[in-house]
C-alpha cells in the first residue's frame, strides 16, 4: 500500500523513481521516494511547491493543528491526504478541458 501511494505521488509530481542494483537477483530495481519517512514528508511539501499548488493543499486544512498531526504521523497519512488532493486536482483540471 505504501509503496502504492509513493508510486502514485510520483506520477502526479513528475518525479523519477531512481534505481538501485540488487546484487542477489543481479538487476535494477525502481525505487520511489518513500513519502512517510521524516525526510519524504519534507520533500513531498517541496515537490507541491515546485508544482504551485502548496498553498491550496495546505488550504485544506481547518487548523494548524490538523495539519501539524499529519505532519508529525509516521504512518503516511501526509502522502496520503496529498495523493487524494492530486488526484481530485487532476479531475478538475480534466473537467475543465
């Protein structure tokens, strides 16, 4: 499910898994940024900012507080709730073409 998320997030951002050589199985294997660790929620609110659309995610947010606890949460619920905004973003933008 985790790796499901951070697949997606990087589809949505435009972000390139990068690729580590398996010396047991002797090939690469594609690897994504892991979004729920303390560094990946860090560049996950970074890539939103690249793509101009932080601030309308951080809207979505009542309270500072609300925000802080998925900030904080090991677990992934920031990659998560970044992937539904994404997502529901891309099917505006299609709906609007």
């Amino acid at each position: 499910m985790k790796d499901d998320v951070n697949k997606r997030l990087c589809e949505l951002l435009d972000a390139e898994p990068y690729e580590t050589y398996n010396h047991l199985t002797g090939m690469f294997i594609e690897n994504y940024p892991d979004f729920a660790s303390s560094a990946g929620r860090i560049d996950l609110l970074q890539r939103l900012k690249e793509k101009g659309c932080v601030y309308e995610f951080l809207a979505r947010f009542a309270f500072p507080a609300d925000f802080v606890s998925f900030l904080l949460d090991d677990n992934g619920a920031l990659a998560r709730v970044a992937l539904e905004f994404l997502e529901g973003k891309k099917c505006q933008e299609i709906s609007l073409e």
